[in-house]
C-alpha cells in the first residue's frame, strides 16, 4: 500500500534526524515508528510479557552467532577495557 503524507515541515524535519541517527532511510524509520504503536497502546505489564514481547519482535534469539552469552560479555568489556 502507498500512503503519501503531508507532514509539516518541523515533523519531517525531526524524524529525518531521528532516522539519520539510526543510519535508516526515512520511510523504513517511519514504518518503525507506525509498527510500534500497538506496543504503546498495551504495554506489557509483567516481565514475561516484556520477554514473550521481545521474542515475538524478534529481539531474543536474534544473535544465533552467540551461544554463551556471559563469555561474550565477558569478551566485550576486555575488548573495551583494552582499547
């Protein structure tokens, strides 16, 4: 679907930085902004809400690449505390 928006100037204008910042074009910041809406109208109330809310996000199990997550913490704070 193709949906053509007239913002105002000044609300353009910020989430064109907002989506600069992210380094996104600003039509995927914008779909970002719109996807997130139901989260914010019903937010979790409970941690497992929080956690089966990521999950579904796809924000846990996103890293495969990481099997033990405390060693990889482990290595990212000598990594910084060496540079």
């Amino acid at each position: 679907m193709i949906v053509t928006l007239d913002l105002p100037a000044e609300l353009e204008d910020e989430l064109s930085l907002e989506a600069s910042q992210l380094k996104l074009p600003i039509t995927e910041y914008i779909l970002r902004v719109l996807s997130f809406r139901p989260f914010l109208q019903n937010p979790p109330k409970t941690g497992a809400e929080l956690v089966t809310y990521w999950e579904s996000s796809g924000i846990i199990n996103s890293r495969p690449d990481i099997t033990d997550s405390q060693e990889y913490a482990r290595r990212l704070r000598r990594e910084a505390e060496t540079r």
